[in-house]
C-alpha cells in the first residue's frame, strides 16, 4: 500500500480516520503528562462526528473543523480550567507551612538546645526555639521549610 492508496483510503472512510485521530489522541493522554491531548482529542471527536453526519463536506473542511475546535476547546480549558494564565488557581500547594505564621500549638517533644516538636492538627512538625517543656503553648513565627521556628505564646 502506497501513500496514495492511504490517502485514498483516509478521504473514502473519513469519520473513521478522525476518529482514529481521536482515540489515538486520547489514549496519547492517559500515557504522556499534561493535558493538551485531552483537547485536541475532544475535537477530533468533534471532526469525527462532523464526518460521519456531513461526509460530503470533505476532508480540508473536516481538517479546518478539527483546527478551530482544538482552538476553542484548549482556549476553554486554559480560561476556566488552569485560571488566566494557564496556571493552576492553587498557587500555594507548596507553603501550607506558611499558613501556620501566628497560630499557637502544643509542644509534644520538649525543646532542648532549641529543637524539640509541636503538634499541628493531627500531625508532628519539628520546631526551633526557647528550650520548652511538653505542653508548652508556642507561637510560630516563621515557617523555614519543614521547620517552624516558634516562640512562647505569651511572647507575643
């Protein structure tokens, strides 16, 4: 089969060959990071379905049905899916330390030679401060990666 025979075979079973296009794009998908071919996929599904109803539309004009549906879909999908910028709105996935600044917590590990332990929620962080006994109330003052530095409750 030659490339001639392909194209011949691609513009006679046009619905088929977009959606091949778009199972081949989603399953691209579920195998690579990101989200793009989910779109593109989405509108080869378009272009599929446009085929099938109005097969004597052609090949350029299911192709140009194809290009302006993956335009809008991954314009839709950056708007109101990933925020303005295409960024994701949830900028602080990795400063949930920072949140903490200010709350008073139990220390659970006494503080010697300035590091002991506090309790956060149901969790244990590690903490840097005036030597304290358990069961001390302490202030966090700054979030320094895993470590809040802290200081007495009634300090402050």
């Amino acid at each position: 089969m030659d490339l001639n025979d392909l194209w011949t075979f691609i513009t006679d079973h046009q619905g088929a060959a977009w959606m091949s296009l778009a199972l081949l794009l989603l399953a691209g998908e579920m195998l690579l990071p990101g989200v793009y071919l989910l779109w593109l996929g989405v509108a080869a599904l378009l272009a599929s379905s446009v085929a099938f109803i109005l097969p004597d539309l052609g090949f350029p004009l299911h192709g140009t049905v194809f290009a302006l549906s993956a335009i809008v879909s991954v314009y839709v999908a950056n708007r109101f899916f990933y925020g303005r910028d295409g960024e994701p709105d949830d900028n602080d996935l990795n400063k949930r330390g920072e949140t903490y600044v200010g709350q008073i917590f139990e220390v659970i590990s006494p503080i010697e030679n300035g590091r002991g332990a506090i309790r956060v929620g149901d969790g244990r962080w590690l903490a840097q401060g005036p030597d304290a006994d358990i069961g001390t109330r302490m202030r966090v003052t700054r979030v320094e990666g895993t470590l809040m530095i802290v200081e007495p409750a009634d300090a402050g």
